[in-house]
C-alpha cells in the first residue's frame, strides 16, 4: 500500500481487523497522491495475522459479564509491537471513544515526527491492558460512539498528513484554517455572485485586499461566536474600534456595515 519510501517519508502505521476499508479510503485524492509521491507511506496491518488459532480469533467474551465482544491482548499487543519495530519513535495511539479528544494541536504535534501508529478498536471495544500498557495515548475524535476505529484512525490520519510536506498543493491554505489561531475559518464564497436571491458580501468583490482582510477576520470570529462558543470564550477581547462605529463584526452572508449590494 505505501510507496518506497524515501528519507521524508513520514510512516503511518494502521493495526485493524478490517485492513480494506483503510486500504481502500487512502488510495484517493490527496491522500492517495501523497502515497504516489512519497511523502508519506500507509502501512495496513491485519491484527488477525497475530492470532494463533484456525478460526483467527481476536475477540472474546468480556470478564464480569456484558453484552457485546473484547478485542484481545495478545494479538494486539504482538502487532503493536511489529509495528514499533518498522516505525521506531513512532507513537502509537489507540482509536477509543473512551480516549480523550483529538485535537488540530494534536495533529500538529504528530506530524513534527516521522511517524505514527494507529490502532483501530472494534467490537465492545478493547482490553484495557492494552491502553495501560502497549501503547502511548488514547484519543476519540467526538463525543460519540463509532462501531469501530477505522473512522477515527483515518481522521487523524488525513489530519496528521495534510500537514505533511509536499502532501496539500497550497501549503499557505494551511494557514487559513479552522481551528488555527483559535478560531474557526472565514466563510467562504465562489461564483456565481447570486444565486436564488442570495449574494456574495459586497467587500469580496470589492478587490480592496485590505478591507477583505478585515472582513475575513471578522467574520471569523463572528462564526466562531455562533458556532464554538467553548472556543470564542478563550478568544482575547476585540480592539476598541478606531472610530465612532467602526470595528463592528459583519453579519454573516452579508456585506460589512455600510456596504451595499
């Protein structure tokens, strides 16, 4: 699945029970170019290939009774451990709703490596030992449960590698993001101008750079305010405004105070 790798390859490692459905989600677009390129490598491990039964078990019933099945020990940790030996340094970090949240700082952080291993859970979820004691962390990416890891694994996968160099074609769009500076990102608009009565805010077809730039700042907060007030509350307080009424965010879809259509 991955490409030869090369002295900037950053390595993924993904231990699962269900290897097609990572193989197959990272075979396209960005991340399927990334891979083609070398940037970065997607190594899928089957945790059954750990087991040593005919049937390839890697569950079991859970101790004190319950409803559902246990992922194993010992087949995750011997593929952990196949994979810490092909990616040393790597952390390794167990997909779990139980995990704490996964965050873009987190996407940051990981991809100052070389590289990361990911273990995907499924079933009722996974013995605990393996948490305590196999590997380095364990995030969930929501506050909901998920049937299994793979969903998780592969978001922060595409969030890890889109930092990557050479991996997104306009690195400075990275910039420019949600979740940078705190915030979330400005609202966007492409043509056409109008559709069924609705407008693009006149400052973007304005060509002033410098009024979009406010704009854009501005409307980020706006929608930050609206849609993540656990994030606008660490926000620092807007700048007194220059002059009488001036500094007042737009709302959003509409042109700042004093343009017009």
């Amino acid at each position: 699945m991955s490409a030869a790798s090369t002295p900037t390859t950053f390595v993924f490692e993904v231990l699962t029970l269900f290897p097609e459905m990572v193989r197959q989600a990272v075979s396209h677009s960005i991340l399927g170019r990334a891979i083609a390129s070398g940037a970065i490598a997607v190594r899928v491990r089957d945790i059954r290939d750990q087991t040593t039964d005919r049937h390839r078990t890697a569950d079991d019933v859970p101790y004190g009774g319950g409803a559902g099945m246990v992922m194993k020990v010992p087949p995750v940790a011997k593929c952990v451990r196949s994979a810490r030996a092909a990616a040393p340094g790597a952390p390794v970090v167990l997909l779990s709703a139980s995990g704490r949240l996964f965050s873009q700082a987190d996407a940051r952080r990981f991809a100052a490596g070389t590289g990361l291993v990911l273990v995907c859970g499924h079933y009722e979820g996974v013995d605990e030992r393996v948490a305590e004691h196999y590997v380095d962390e364990e995030v969930a990416i929501g506050d909901y449960v998920l049937s299994g890891g793979e969903v998780p694994a592969l978001a922060v996968l595409d969030a890890v590698a889109r930092l990557l160099p050479g991996v997104v074609g306009n690195s400075g769009s990275l910039l420019e993001e949600s979740h940078e500076g705190g915030m979330l990102e400005y609202p966007q608009y492409t043509r056409p101008a109008e559709f069924e009565g609705h407008g693009v805010p006149e400052v973007l077809l304005s060509g002033n750079h410098g009024e979009v730039a406010k704009w854009r700042k501005a409307a980020a907060r706006a929608k930050t305010v609206r849609n993540r007030p656990d994030l606008a509350a660490h926000l620092p307080p807007e700048p007194e405004p220059k002059r009488k009424g001036a500094g007042r965010p737009p709302r959003l879809g509409r042109p700042p105070e004093g343009g017009g259509r």
